[in-house]
C-alpha cells in the first residue's frame, strides 16, 4: 500500500476521483459550500451523524463527489487518539467495498498527531494476512491520500509515520507466520534481507558459535528442539562511530511448548507468538531503514524453540549464564529470561548509551494490565519518561512498573545463584528483577508485551507492538542528539540505504 500527502481542502477533494473519501468530521467542523461539507452539515444537522470519534455514516454516488463511496466518520476534538478511532472504524466498513483508491480528508486544523494517526490507522485497518493462504484474498486498498491544508507542515511526521507503518506491518507478517515456518532460521534470514535492502550490517550466529561464546543459559533452552538456535545481531550506523548506540534486545521464542514443564493444549498454537519481542526489533529496524535516524542502533535477538524431549533442561537443573552467574531451573516454562539474560550480557560490549529489551515475558503482565498497555520496568527514570511519553505519541501505551529490591528476594536458591521463576505473587516484577541482574552496566528498559503482541479469538493475529513505541522513541532521541557536521553521516547513510533500496526493487 502506498501514501501520499496532498494538499486538499474539501472542494477539492469532492472532484478527486477515488473509490472511498473518508471524511473526518470533528467536533469544531466547519463547512464550506461544497458538496463534502454540505453532506456533511446536513447529516450532523439531521442527526445522522454524531462527531462522537467512531460514529459512521455511509454515501453512495453523492450528487458533486466524484468518489463512489463517501463515509463520514466523526472525529470527536481531532485529536490523534479519536483520529485513529475514527479511521480504524471508517477502514472497517469499506472492507467488503473493493475500494483500491482512498482518500482520508483530515479535520482543517489537524495537526502532526492526526497525520501519524491516519496513516497508522490505515495500515492497522487495511491489514490482512494471507502468507499461507491458497486464495489469498483481502488486500484491495492499493493508494492512500491524506489530505490537508499544507502538506509542508507535516512532511516530516507523515515520512515518519509511513515508516513506522510499514515496520509495524514487517513485524505482524513475520509474527503470524506457523512455526514452522518461522523459524530461528527463518528469523536470520529476515534479518539479512532487511541488512541487505537498507545496508546496515548483519551477523547470525548457529549453535557452534554462540557456545564458543559461552551462553550456555541460552542453549539450555534450545537443547530440546530439533531446530538449531540462531544469534542475531544487527548494527545500524547512523551517527559517528564514536556515539553510544541504543540496543535492542528481543526475545526470540518461535514456539514456546512450555518444555519439560509442558503448557496446557488449549491455546497452545498461540505460543507462535512468543516471538513478539524479536519480531519487533525486526520491524523497528525495517523502519529505521526507511527512516534513517541520526543514532547508531543495534538489534539483538536470541531465538530457538522450547521444546520436551529427551535432551531439553529439566527442573533442578542448573545452567551458567554469559556473566558466569548460575541459575537452577525450577520451571522450563519460564525460559524467555533464560535467552534474554545473556542477550543483555552480550549487550555490554557495545557500551551502550541504553538497553531496552523486548519481550513476551509473563501472563501475570497481561492480569496486571490486560492488552491495553505493555508493562515498562525501568532502572532509569529518564529512559522510562521517555519510552513512556513516545507510548503516548504513537498511540502504543505502556505502564511503567515497580522494581523493589524486596521482589527480587523471591528469587533465591539454595543450589545456585538464582532460581529462575520466583513464584506466582508478582510474576511479572519478580521476571523483571530476574533479567535486572544481567542489566548492570548500562541504563536499561524491559518492556513485557505479552498482552500486547497478538490479540485472541476471532481477531487472532499480531498486533506488531511496541514497534510504534520503539520507532517514536527513536524519533525522540534523534531529535534531540547532536547532528553531525553538516549532516554528513546521515546523508551518506541515506545515500546508501536509497541505493540499496533501489536495487532491492528492481530484484
């Protein structure tokens, strides 16, 4: 799907030729004499129509309105918040319309909030998957318009956004493939696709190797699988070598069985999605690609199976971590932390200026704050303000929670320096305090996405969270770093990540 910023005001847009305009109209509408705004007016006039943000009312060949379709969806005060309502429900509609050509007329003073809005709620409306489908059907919206007074005004937030989409969309496609398909295999050679198209660097490491490094935690939990481990690491330079870059860590379970400690059957297939985190950091450096921040970035993701057989880690077994700390395995099923805590030891070699880690970590997160908001553990408070003022922006939530050196006492054990699970009383911290221990040296982040990554019943699927977050988190930071002497390291890194584009399509 394509978008573009056009600058439209509604009599214009009345004589643009498109299957569907939606038209958002907000509670301080103000009409013109076109045939938009008159059909507007008299809905909301007739009471057909309430602004209220998702409350819809459909056209068919309206008098003057060169589209076919017209749906005038209220928009409440315009924010990007009720934008996005109002978009997701009109996108909703259209559905069954066949409409390949759209256009999304925003309020007159909309501002950069409702442009990121529209174009991320489109893409999250419109998306359908259909990989291992034999008639895949469903994807029929081909061009987006946005328009709006001036475009030049929001040129920079609509390039953004159009990023952030399309990493959002990466990371839902790879997260909702079977298994069997995406494997930690599979996971490395996304990640060298992505090296490949926009030219950052990109290393995957097989079992040999990431023994040789000493991440015996790690393999203890792939001993069970037939499918061999894998080790990602991507580097993004956007700045000068010498800037710290920030590291993302994501979890990397492509099927998570439960182990020796087996999981119950029901709903077992979803534990296809306990590659969130991983399948995020891969859909933030798809939009760091396209967007081309002016920081250095890396990607690191651990990523095996957690399967029962004769040779998986069993309870009372104990492993040795990258840092040399010892962990006695008191449940299999808790095996996220085992991968993530040498990922995060990995981490110190970079010196990083932060580390955030992704991951589908715990259930108790999802009975603490259900699907809403993703659950942030944080030992700094900057680097906490700040992923949770970007949760804000991108409409992506997060909630930050505690780190009491008390939860980590849940923790002890008896044979080894720490046991792996801590209980059921505050799970989620206790798993936190667990992957704080190997998050020493840098300022560090852990985001739980567990109620966040994928959505059950008849909408199963993944959500391609906190990809949003992650993308406007680093839109903040670039914003505010230093630039380069005239710009020269991001134009060259633009430079290339074009041409390596450019050869990419014409492959």
């Amino acid at each position: 799907m394509d978008f573009e910023l056009k600058p439209l005001n509604l009599s214009g847009a009345a004589s643009e030729k498109c299957d569907a305009i939606v038209l958002l109209v907000s509670d301080t509408f103000k009409p013109g004499k076109d045939a938009l705004s008159s059909l507007a007016a008299h809905a909301v006039k007739e009471k057909h129509l309430e602004t209220k943000a998702g409350k819809l009312l459909q056209a068919y060949r309206s008098s003057g309105i060169a589209a076919t379709r017209v749906v005038l969806a209220g928009a409440g005060d315009g924010s990007g918040k009720k934008v996005h309502q109002a978009v997701v429900a009109a996108i909703a509609s259209l559905r069954t319309s066949k409409a390949r050509r759209l256009m999304i007329c925003l309020p007159a003073d909309a501002g950069d909030d409702a442009v990121r809005a529209a174009v991320a709620a489109t893409a999250e409306a419109s998306y359908v998957y259909v990989m291992t489908k034999s008639k895949p059907e469903g994807r029929e919206l081909q061009m987006v318009t946005i328009a709006v007074a001036d475009p030049k005004l929001h040129q920079d937030a609509f390039e953004a956004a159009k990023g952030a989409a399309n990493g959002i969309e990466f990371a839902r496609e790879v997260a909702n493939l079977p298994p069997n398909i995406a494997t930690p295999t599979r996971l490395g050679q996304e990640a060298k696709g992505l090296a490949k198209a926009y030219g950052f660097q990109c290393e995957v490491m097989g079992p040999k190797e990431i023994a040789k490094i000493g991440m015996g935690s790690f393999l203890s939990v792939a001993k069970g699988s037939e499918e061999p481990a894998r080790f990602i690491v991507m580097q993004y330079q956007g700045a000068a070598a010498s800037e710290a870059p920030l590291v993302l860590v994501g979890k990397g379970i492509t099927f998570d069985s439960g182990g020796i400690s087996i999981k119950p059957s029901a709903d077992m297939d979803e534990m296809k999605f306990d590659m969130g985190g991983a399948a995020s950091v891969l859909g933030a450096f798809r939009a760091i690609g396209e967007i081309q921040p002016a920081l250095n970035i890396v990607g690191l993701i651990p990523t095996c199976e957690n399967m029962p057989d004769g040779r998986a880690v069993k309870p009372g077994d104990i492993v040795t971590s990258l840092s040399g700390q010892t962990i006695e395995i008191l449940n299999t099923d808790a095996e996220g932390r085992l991968i993530l805590c040498d990922a995060l030891t990995y981490a110190e070699r970079f010196k990083p200026s932060a580390v955030i880690d992704i991951a589908t970590l715990t259930g108790a997160c999802v009975v603490a704050l259900g699907g809403v908001r993703s659950g942030l553990f944080a030992t700094d408070d900057k680097l906490a303000q700040g992923l949770q003022a970007a949760g804000e922006t991108a409409l992506d939530p997060c909630w930050r929670m505690p780190l009491d050196e008390e939860y980590g006492d849940a923790l002890k054990s008896n044979f080894a320096d720490m046991g792996n699970v801590g209980g059921r009383a505050g799970g989620a911290i206790t798993a936190a305090k667990f992957l704080q221990r190997y998050a020493t040296k840098f300022p560090w982040a852990h985001l739980d996405i567990a109620g966040t990554a994928w959505k059950s019943g008849a909408a199963k699927g993944s959500t391609g969270r906190p990809v949003g977050l992650l993308v406007q988190y680093i839109l903040d930071l670039a914003a505010a770093a230093p630039v380069a002497p005239a710009g020269a390291v991001k134009k060259a890194a633009k430079k290339a990540a074009k041409k390596a584009a450019t050869k990419a399509k014409a492959r």
